[in-house]
C-alpha cells in the first residue's frame, strides 16, 4: 500500500490513523508474548473487514523505529502468518514484506511490513468477535452493522473476478495466456487481460491477476490460493491405510493441467481386466469420459473461498472417490443435480469452456449442461452400479464403483493389468 521507503517513514512521522498500526514486538525465550495472538488477530480482522490497512512490527506506538534482530525474524513472520491462518476466520492472505527502515541514529533497522487487504468476506476472530477499524483503534461490529457488512460483501462480491493482490502479470504463464488471448495491434497486452477479467487494478493501479486468472493461466496458483491442487491417492484394497498407498501425487498447476494429470493418475492405477480368448478385449474398471468430466465438475464447481480445503482423489479397489469443497447452491439438491445446470465460477467456467482437452477433443466444459448425467449413465453402464454423490459438511462427495472383472467359466482366461491405457 506504500509505494516507497520514503513515503512509509513519512506516515509513520504523522502516526497510527485508519490505515496504519505500529506494534512493537516483545518476546520471551523462542516465542512472541507481544502482540497477543487474539489481539492482532482482531487488529488484522478489523483491517480485513474496513479498507484494509499496513501493520509495521518493529515500530513502537510513539512511532519510534526498534526493529527486530535479524535471528527473529523468521519468528515473528511466521507468527504473524500463524494468526492470519488459524486466528482469522476465515483466513485472511496478507502481504508480509521485510524492510529496513532508519532508526533515529540513522541505523538501518529490519521491520516487518504486513499488508492487510479489504476482503471480500467478513472475517472474525477465533473467538469470535467481529471488528471494524475506526479512527486508530479496533471496534467491535454492531449487530446491525454486521448484518450491513454481509449484505454489502454477499452483494458486491464475485469471488473467482476478484485480485489475487500478492500476485502479478509474471505469475502467469506467457506462452499458455497468447494462445488463450491473441495480442493486438490497438490495445496494450495487459488491457487485453484485463478485458477478459484474467487482471484486474488495485488500489494503487497495479495490475493484478484475478482468482480465475491465476487458476487458469497461473504458473503455480497453490502459491497464493495454498488450497488449489488435487490430493490423489490410489491404495491396495478397499480402506484408507498409510501402509495400502501404492501411488499418490500432489497435483498442482493450471487448472487444465491438474485435471489432465488428474485423469492419467487413474489410468494409469486403475485395474484393466483383458480376456485373451479370441484376440485380446480390454474392460477397464472406470469409463475414462465419466472420469474426465467428474474432475472436470470438481475443478470448475468447487468453492475456492474455502481455505485449507482442496480437492481429494482416491482411488481404491473397488471404487473411485472425489471429494469437493463446497456446498450445493440454494437451488440445486442431490436429487435433482442431473437436470439443473449450476455454476460456482462464472469466470473460471468460461475460461475452461474455451481450453480444448486431450483426453476428449473437446472444450472441457460444453454448455449442453449434460456432465452430470454422463458420469452417473456411463458409469453405471460398465460398473452395473449407480455413482453416489453425498454431501459431507462442507464437502461434496462422489463416489464411482468399479467394474468388476468380466465373468468367463475359465478364470485364465482373464487378466487383471493395473495401468493399462483403454
């Protein structure tokens, strides 16, 4: 939020206000007893929920530059990253910077910069309490002006078009945005993106990549949204064991990326049973194209917002289960998810309905609104089994069974090939 080192000293001279706060950092042994963790995570909270603000650690309430010893430092920016993470809820991303910034003598001195963006979300602490900053000091929200602020940020927020501000142009992949936007001759390339939704401006008109932009064109989205990936685990059997994983895999990246890899994870752990009577016949346990488009359903229609929630995979002998953050929307139940179209992501989905997949040949989202029904008519097709979706909490689960291996009065005639391509 400032620009320069100058410019910082020249606020701290005119003191704490509506956008500034000075903590002096104390500790005893290896941790920090000063800031209180519930105190600065209201401060950050009371930020978060007005217009966001600057945090300078290191910087006495009087204005007087202290610093932090340089074998600190490590301590009080993960501290400070811990109460964003666990004692704001939901998390609120700061930007942690370290600078040095002169003292009265005129030594450099290390102080640790936290920028506190205005979120899209209404932030508590985790006991609790709901703040606004007001003047130099944090308020408690009213019951009214609770009920305001969640009206306001329901209302006036789209999350996957909002900026990822610790993120820039350079965390986009280059080459992958070209073949997505063409340049032009009459607009400048980052108003091209910005046209397109894939930036937008902060604050202090710096371009920044929205939250669909960096799902669909970042480099490593996981980077600044940590939950964005895919956990994928195939296990020997039909329970979760640690000592059952035969494979498993982070799957980070794009998003078209992470479904692609995602997709080739169960090929290649699914079983494939092939009958060598006549020639060789293949019957693979998954029907590929269901697979494809659940991940596909999963990665365009989770809930991003959710924070430490990403999307899990497993594959087990005898059925494939694909865990999704979020809930249903108001207007779709379990029920009726195969005749209702509903999407989470607006943007997102619309950058992925015009990406080509290799495993079909086709956009990975087509408008006909037919994904739900093509995972459940060919998945029971080859399994004999109806697919399962179950909410769980926060989570939506899908389960696909297995087919099982083909019935022939001779066994050896029938073998079971694990990773076999269909």
């Amino acid at each position: 939020m400032f620009n320069t080192i100058q410019e910082i000293l020249d606020h701290i001279k005119l003191g704490e206000d509506s956008f500034l706060e000075f903590k002096e950092v104390k500790f005893r042994g290896e941790g920090v007893i000063d800031p209180n963790a519930e105190s600065l995570a209201g401060e950050i909270c009371a930020f978060t929920n007005t217009a966001g603000g600057v945090i300078l650690f290191g910087v006495h309430d009087n204005g007087a530059i202290q610093g932090i010893s340089p074998e600190k430092l490590n301590l009080v920016e993960n501290y400070v990253s811990t109460i964003c993470r666990n004692n704001c809820r939901p998390p609120v991303l700061a930007l942690i910077k370290i600078l040095t910034l002169p003292d009265t003598a005129g030594t450099n001195q290390l102080v640790i910069n936290a920028e506190i963006p205005k979120s899209v979300f209404v932030h508590q602490t985790s006991s609790g309490r709901y703040f606004q900053r007001l003047g130099v000091t944090k308020v408690d929200l009213t019951p009214p002006e609770l009920a305001r602020l969640f009206q306001q940020r329901e209302h006036s927020f789209v999350f996957d078009e909002q900026i990822i501000r610790p993120a820039g142009l350079n965390d986009l992949e280059q080459k992958l945005l070209k073949i997505f936007v063409p340049e032009s001759r009459h607009l400048s390339w980052e108003k091209i993106l910005e046209n397109k939704h894939i930036l937008g401006r902060d604050e202090q008109n710096v371009s920044r990549p929205s939250v669909a932009g960096l799902l669909a064109f970042g480099e490593a989205p996981e980077q600044f949204l940590p939950s964005a990936y895919i956990e994928a685990a195939a296990y020997r059997g039909t329970e979760m064991a640690s000592a059952a994983v035969i494979d498993s895999k982070r799957i980070t990246g794009p998003l078209h990326r992470q479904i692609d890899d995602a997709v080739n994870f169960v090929e290649r752990n699914m079983k494939v049973a092939q009958i060598k009577t006549v020639g060789r016949q293949d019957f693979p346990q998954y029907d590929i194209p269901a697979v494809h488009e659940a991940i596909v359903n999963a990665i365009a229609h989770r809930d991003y917002s959710i924070a430490g929630s990403k999307i899990r995979l497993f594959l087990f002998d005898d059925r494939l289960e694909i865990y999704s953050p979020g809930k249903l929307p108001n207007t779709i139940t379990l029920e009726n998810m195969a005749d209702r179209q509903f999407t989470r992501n607006q943007l997102l989905v619309s950058f992925l309905s015009r990406q080509v997949s290799p495993h079909t040949g086709r956009y990975y989202i087509e408008a006909r609104g037919e994904g739900v029904l093509l995972i459940l008519e060919r998945s029971a097709a080859i399994s004999k089994k109806q697919p399962e979706y179950r909410l769980l909490g926060d989570e939506l689960r899908l389960t696909i069974w297995a087919a099982p291996p083909p019935f022939l009065e001779n066994k050896n005639d029938v073998h079971l090939t694990p990773g076999a391509k269909t």
